[in-house]
C-alpha cells in the first residue's frame, strides 16, 4: 500500500506548562476530507501550523507522502504541495483577484525572481481555469480588497489551489460565511476533493459542515486524541459526548 | 595593554551606559505604551544638555555653585519633561492613528524643528557647563586616576533602572503602564483616562532623557550634533536590547558601551604582522555586536516578537501599466529634460538645477522601490547614496579611473554595502526595520567622519571630476539623465515583473506570501540590494555633480530628504516620488538655502504634510477634487 498523503506521529507541543499538544497521530489518504475538531483550546490550531511549518513540535514527526517535513519553513512546505487557508482569510488587496492567483502560480512554480519580464502573461490560462472552478471568473479584474468576505474566501481556496497541492489545509474554511454560502463553499471543496483526488483536513466550528461533508472526523481535546472515525462512529463515541458536548446529543445540531 | 587599563576602561563603560541606557529606557517606554518610536528623542537628551548649562550658572548665582549645579540638572530633566508632555498634547495625540511611516516622520520633524531651536536659542557654538562640585577630583585605583563623577555616573544607571522597576511594579500608574504595553485595547475599554496616561508616559520618557542630558553638563559640551547621535546609539541599545524591555535596555546599554571601552583599551593590536588600531574600531564593534544579536535573537535580547498589526490606511489600488496619456506625459517631460542643455544657452543656471533634479529623482525612485512596492521604510537610504558618492570619489581621485569605472566601482559598493546591511534590516519589519536602517546608516556617517586615511574625514575627498566628454555641465547632465531614465525604467520594469508581484504580496500579507511558497525574506533581500545599488548610482553622480563629497552631504537629513520627496508625491506610485524629488529640489533652491533654518522649516512642511495629507499630496489633491 502507499503512504497516506499525510501522517502525523506522535505530535507534542507544550507551552510552559500546559500540553498544546500530548502525542497526537492521525493520517490521511487520497481523497479524503478529514474533520479536525475539538472544543476550544484543544489543539487544532497547534496542530495544523505545526503541519504547516509555522511551529515546530516539540516532539513527533510530520510526513508528506512518507517524507519527513517536520520543521520545515511554511514555504518549503507549500512548495511541496500543501496548500493552505487561514481562518481569517487573507489574500493579496493591493492586486486584482486574477493577480492574486497569479502570484500563487507564480510562487508554486518557482519563477518568483524573474525580474525583467512582465508578469501579467504568466499563468493567465491556469489562473482563470482556477478562477472558473472557484466561481470567481466574473471578478477576475476586480480589484481583491472590493471582493465580499465570502468571495474573499474562495479566492484564497483559488490560491491554495494553485502549486497543485496533494495536501489542503482549510483552517475554519466557512467561517464568517452565511448559511447558504457555507454550504456552497464545502459542496465546491467535496467535489474538487474528488475531482482532484485531494487530501483535505480542515478544522471547523459550524457541525452541519463536519457531520454532513466530512469522511472522516479525528476529535481533539486538551491536546489528545479522543476520537478517530466516521462520522457515525465519533457522534455515538460517549468520550466525545462527555467532553466535547458536556453529554447533549449531538443530533442537534445536524441540519443536513 | 595592562589589567589596570582595562579596569579602568570598564568603569568608563559602565559610566556610558548609563547615559545610553537613560536615552534609551525613555525610548522604549514611550513605545511600550504609545507605540510611537520618538525620533525626536535624541534631541530631548540634547535639550537636557542644554538647558543645564544654562540653568546651572543661573541657579549658582543665586543659591551658590553645589545647589545651582544639582538644581540645574534636575531643573533641566524636569522643563524637559513638561515640553514633552506639551509635544503629547499638541502634535502625538492627532497622528496616534496614522499610519507607522507618518509617526516617525513627525517625530523625526520634531527632531528638525528642535535643532533650528537650539540654534536660534543657544548659537552654533559649543557651551561648556560647570563641574561638578564636590565629584571634580578623581579617586586612585591601582595607580590610575578615576574621575569621581563617573563612577557616580556608572551607580546612576543602575539607580535608574531600579527606580524605574519599582514605579513600574509597586505604583498604580506603573501597573496601568504594563498593562498598555500588554494590550492597550483592553486598557482604554477598561474606561482609564488614556489620554492621561500617554502624556504621562510622554513626559515621563523625554525626562528620563533630559535627566541623561542634564548629567553629562560635567563630561562634554553641549552642541547641536547631539540629537542625532544619540538617536543613533539608542536605537542600537533598543534593538539589541529588545523593544519594550527596560532591563533589556539596561543591558544593552553596557554591553555596548563596554564592547566600546574594550576596544578603546586595547589600542594597537598586532594580528599575524598587521597593526591594528582598535580604538578606531568601535563603531565596528557596535555593528558587530549588533549583528551578533539579532542573527541570535531577531527581537533583541529580552524583546518579543512584534504582534502582527493590521495595515492602517485601505489598500491600495491595483497598478496599473500607464495609459496612453500617462505614457505621453511621461514622453513630453523626457524631451524637455532633454531639452535643458539648449535651455543652458539662456538660463546659465538651469543645467546645473536639473541636474539636481535628476540625482534627486532616482534617489527618490530608489528609495521608493522599498517603500512602495516594499512596504518598508528606510530611514537610513543615504547610506547607500554615501557609499555611492565616497566609492566612485575614491576610485576616481586616488585610484585615478575614468569617470565611467568611478561610477561603476561606487556603485559596486553601494550594492555591496545595501547587501549586508540589507541582510539583517530584512529580518525586520516596521518600525524596527526603521531604526536598524537608520542606525546603520549612522554607522557609514561615522566611519566617513572617522577614516580619514580613505574618506577624508570631516573634509571628505574633493577634486571629483569627471573626464571628458563628461567634464562639461552638458556632458554629465546627459549621462546622469540616461542613467536616471534606465534606472526609473528598470524600477518601472521590475515592479510589474514576478519579483515585483512577490514584493507587492509581501508587503500585503507576509502570512499569505509564505503560505504560497514567496521566499519573503529573501525578495526583501534583493529589493533591498537593488535600491542600494540604484541609490548608489545617484550617489556617484553626485560626487561628479558637485565635484567632491563630505559626511555633510550623506548624514540622516539625506535620508529623510529621500522620505519627504517620496511622500511629497505619495508612495503609491512610482510617478509620485519624482514629482516629490523635483519639487522638494526647488523648494530647497529657491526658499531654504535663503534661512540658516531651513532644516527647521523643512520639519514644519513635514509636519504639515502629515498632518494635512495623511497619503501624500497626490492623494490629498485627489481627495479635495472629489469632494469638490
């Protein structure tokens, strides 16, 4: 069999005294979206900047298609095919959105220091292919700072797309967004996982998004794993009951 | 060199550091609370100074010589402390919104106008203060001679630092001060008089700093060089301490004045054959320790990583390639400015003037290549220009090559230079990235004023001229406007190419850009290598224009000429800063070189600037004709 997309060993982080992370491994496969969840404080954001090479664990390994990362720069990480969205979205505002997506072209490929021709033509072709996918074609020449926050957010899933990554990383991909437009947004991050045959791990507060999309939920709390499974497996697990909803059934909050 | 010389140069540095620690300690509070880098700091310690030598003979004559020379310090510390809290008052309390660049330059115009001040006030010359009565005579130590007042200069720093600790952890202001240093947010929703406190921090800082003033009346002489000179020790003491951190500071303060002391005392030093005179090398040790410690320690000793700031101000509009018009207007002033020299036949004077212009544009565009497109101020580009101007000077006057290669050697240097400094001013940002460059570009003022063998010293080297065909005024305008023109249509060029759209996304979101896979730092590197280089060919030019080069023509004013003219424009477009570098180079033709105060009312038109356009008078005009 080949090594998942992604695997994470053994993950610790502590701050001073307090365990951010305790001995965290999870893994991911080819086309799969996996919901990392957990209340808050439970080590999701450790854990992905850690993947994303923002921190470096204090123990464990990082793994990217059977290659140790661990501690790398976030643009060494990026260059070798993880893309990654923030939970406050952020682009590029003084470019247009076709520039934005440009430059992440640009930066995927490594032609960032190309000093002398203009970089209006690079990648044009791909960047509105990206922008088609993403639904943002009709603003590719509006300036990125006019853009409504939900748009904002698509466009920043355009620029992850852009090194072709075999990983993403959405941190609260739907965050801030209606109703509405969080459903679009994750129905658009579902079918380009399988279009693409991508490995998704986000994180995620809204739990019509994680019970109704995800594959697969891996469930954190004060920096351990407590749960790893389908979605029916985690929402009957009674240690995720007893510490992520303080017991209350999780059926609830399910508005498929 | 025996032990005894070297004990006594450590207790002379302890005796420094409490000077640099008093500048800087005031420095880093007022930034902790108000997150404002006072520019104008430095010349609340000259000020001190100042006004002790006049408060002290004052004071004496009435209540005799001890009370009049403690009573002329403390006096001073205290007039020093209310002009600052009036500067709160009037000037910081309207800028505190404003975007980083504007603060630093209306502090920075404090400094000008603080000056010309002193000038008017006190006169060009040096005032000597009286001594020191009762601590006039020295102390023996192992047969060398101490002067008393330095070691109780070397117990004020640390009293100082205690004081400062206690008021800072036992009083209720002193806790409201840490908590607005932690989080000013939370401190102004808990309902506390923050304007209160900002005044208070203000007065308290520029106290502390005419206190560090007013006590060096017994060591040196009041003179107007000053200001500037402790701005540049106190900004190496806080970056290297760690912005924020009194104790920090403290540090610092001494491990920099006694790395000084160290090699004052080592005086010649045989290395494998070569004699080195170390005493001449202590601003080179600066630097080094300075390097040392932010490859270590990028936030300084005690500092801690800067919180990401949101970017005040709204985005900036998506560039655009000029339009036909834009392209036209751009043709119709090349043709004139080729057109000067026919002019030259009727108006003598007006080659030489755009000859001017020209230097000063691409030292304007330059520059504007970081702060544009960068988004990173320097405070320091005459460094640059400086070490332009001295290689090609060097190369043309003692190597004796012609005036192309001169060019070309100085601006090998400037590269080389930007490519060092460029290296650790990278690591930065904000208002760090300010001082680093500023400091820096003290370090290469000091080492013109210092080498004499090389540079000339005070003097500089002189007999700068070009060969033929470029010995007429005709001949090197038209060299120096087709150097102007590649460099513009170089900057032009690069910042729509990839590079420059890397640039561009690092200065929107460093977050984004590494996300993406920009290697940030080093974009930064190499934009900051570029400018140097571009800055470097105004540089030369210069030293040819004017025949000769002294520490005069490339001290921090150079600098912030470079920042005004960028702003005049405004800074988001290239267009801007050489409109900026022809108007601010006429202004000083025409208006400032008439006043011996014209560095003080430059401050005054900085101050309005920012003031009255907060993006520049291309925006500003834009804004008035839509509201119109």
């Amino acid at each position: 069999m080949s090594s998942p997309v992604l695997e994470v060993s053994a993950l610790t982080k502590h701050y001073g005294g307090v365990h951010a992370l305790d001995g965290v491994s999870f893994s991911i496969a080819r086309g799969e979206l996996l919901a990392l969840i957990g209340p808050n404080g439970a080590g999701k954001s450790t854990c992905f900047n850690i993947v994303n090479g923002q921190i470096r664990p204090d123990s464990g390994r990082v793994r990217l298609a059977g290659r140790d990362i661990t501690g790398l720069a976030p643009r060494h990480i990026a260059r070798l095919g993880v893309g990654r969205t923030f939970q406050v979205a952020t682009v590029f505002a003084s470019m247009t959105v076709l520039e934005n997506v440009q430059m992440a072209l640009i930066a995927a490929r490594g032609q960032v220091f190309g000093l002398w021709t203009a970089a209006r033509h690079r990648g044009h072709g791909d960047a509105l292919a990206l922008l088609e996918q993403t639904g943002l074609a009709a603003f590719a020449a509006r300036p990125a700072a006019t853009l409504a926050y939900g748009d904002v957010k698509r466009l920043e899933l355009a620029m992850a797309l852009a090194g072709d990554p075999a990983l993403l990383l959405m941190d609260e991909p739907t965050a801030g967004m209606s109703s509405d437009e969080r459903q679009a947004m994750i129905a658009l991050v579902r079918q380009l996982t399988r279009a693409r045959g991508l490995a998704v791990l986000f994180t995620e507060h809204a739990m019509d998004v994680v019970f109704g999309h995800a594959d697969r939920v891996v469930v954190l709390a004060r920096g351990r794993l407590i749960a790893d499974g389908s979605v029916e497996a985690v929402r009957d697990d009674p240690a995720v009951r007893a510490v992520y909803l303080g017991g209350a059934s999780i059926t609830l909050s399910q508005t498929p | 060199m025996s032990f005894e010389s070297l004990l006594f140069q450590a207790v002379n540095g302890f005796a420094s550091a409490s000077g640099l620690f008093l500048v800087a300690a005031g420095l880093s509070i007022i930034f902790g609370v108000t997150r404002i880098v006072n520019m104008a700091h430095g010349s609340f310690y000259m000020l001190g100074l100042y006004l002790a030598v006049t408060l002290a003979p004052l004071l004496g004559e009435v209540f005799g010589g001890a009370l009049g020379f403690w009573g002329g310090i403390f006096g001073a510390a205290l007039v020093t402390a209310a002009l600052g809290a009036l500067v709160e008052i009037v000037l910081l309390r309207r800028i505190y919104a404003a975007p980083e660049l504007y603060q630093l330059l209306a502090t920075f115009a404090l400094l000008l106008i603080i000056n010309d001040a002193a000038l008017y006030f006190w006169g060009p010359e040096d005032i000597l203060g009286p001594r020191a009565p009762g601590l006039s005579g020295s102390v023996e130590l192992l047969g060398r001679r101490l002067p008393e007042y330095d070691i109780f200069l070397a117990v004020i720093g640390p009293l100082v630092l205690l004081a400062l600790h206690l008021i800072l952890t036992r009083t209720r202001f002193g806790r409201l001060v840490r908590a607005a240093t932690q989080d000013r947010e939370m401190v102004a929703a808990l309902g506390i008089n923050e304007a209160a406190l900002f005044t208070a921090v203000f007065a308290l800082g520029t106290g502390i700093a005419g206190f560090g003033g007013a006590l060096q009346m017994a060591r040196e002489p009041a003179n107007l060089a000053l200001d500037l000179s402790v701005l540049g020790d106190a900004f190496v003491v806080v970056v290297v301490g760690g912005m924020g951190s009194i104790r920090g500071a403290y540090l610092a303060a001494l491990l920099v004045a006694e790395v000084k002391a160290l090699c004052t005392a080592l005086g010649l030093v045989e290395i494998g054959g070569y004699a080195f005179n170390m005493s001449r090398l202590t601003l080179v040790a600066e630097f080094l320790v300075m390097a040392v410690v932010l490859v270590v320690r990028p936030h300084g000793l005690f500092g801690r990583p800067q919180p990401v700031q949101a970017r005040r101000g709204e985005a900036e509009a998506p560039l655009m390639p000029l339009d036909r018009r834009g392209r036209l207007i751009a043709l119709a002033v090349l043709v004139f400015f080729a057109g000067v020299p026919l002019l030259g036949a009727f108006i003598s004077y007006a080659p030489v003037l755009a000859l001017d212009m020209l230097i000063a544009a691409l030292f304007a565009a330059s520059l504007h290549l970081l702060m544009g497109p960068g988004g990173l101020a320097s405070f320091g580009h005459a460094a640059y220009f400086g070490l332009g101007a001295y290689g090609t000077a060097y190369a043309a006057t003692v190597l004796g090559l012609p005036t192309p290669l001169a060019l070309a050697v100085g601006i090998a240097t400037a590269a080389a230079g930007a490519m060092l400094f460029g290296w650790f001013c990278v690591r930065l940002e904000g208002v760090y990235f300010a001082m680093l460059t500023l400091a820096f570009a003290q370090i290469v003022w000091s080492i013109a004023h210092q080498s004499e063998e090389v540079t000339g010293g005070s003097n500089g080297l002189f007999g700068v001229w070009p060969d033929p065909p470029f010995d007429s005024a005709n001949g090197l305008y038209l060299a120096a406007l087709a150097i102007t023109v590649i460099g513009v249509v170089l900057i032009r060029r690069l910042v729509f190419s990839p590079f420059g759209l890397a640039l561009r996304a690092s200065r929107d979101s460093r977050l984004r850009a590494e996300a993406s896979g920009i290697a940030v730092e080093k974009v930064r590197w190499l934009a900051f290598a570029l400018a140097g280089l571009l800055c470097g060919a105004a540089g030369g030019l210069f030293a040819f224009a004017k025949g000769s080069i002294s520490p005069e023509a490339i001290s921090v004013g150079r600098s912030i000429d470079g920042l005004v003219m960028v702003l005049l424009g405004g800074v988001h477009s290239l267009m801007g800063p050489l409109i900026g570098a022809g108007g601010l180079t006429l202004l000083q033709d025409m208006v400032m070189r008439e006043s011996p105060y014209w560095r003080g009312l430059l401050g005054l038109l900085i101050l309005a600037i920012v003031l009255l356009f907060p993006s520049g008078l291309a925006g500003g005009l834009r804004r008035m004709r839509r509201t119109s």
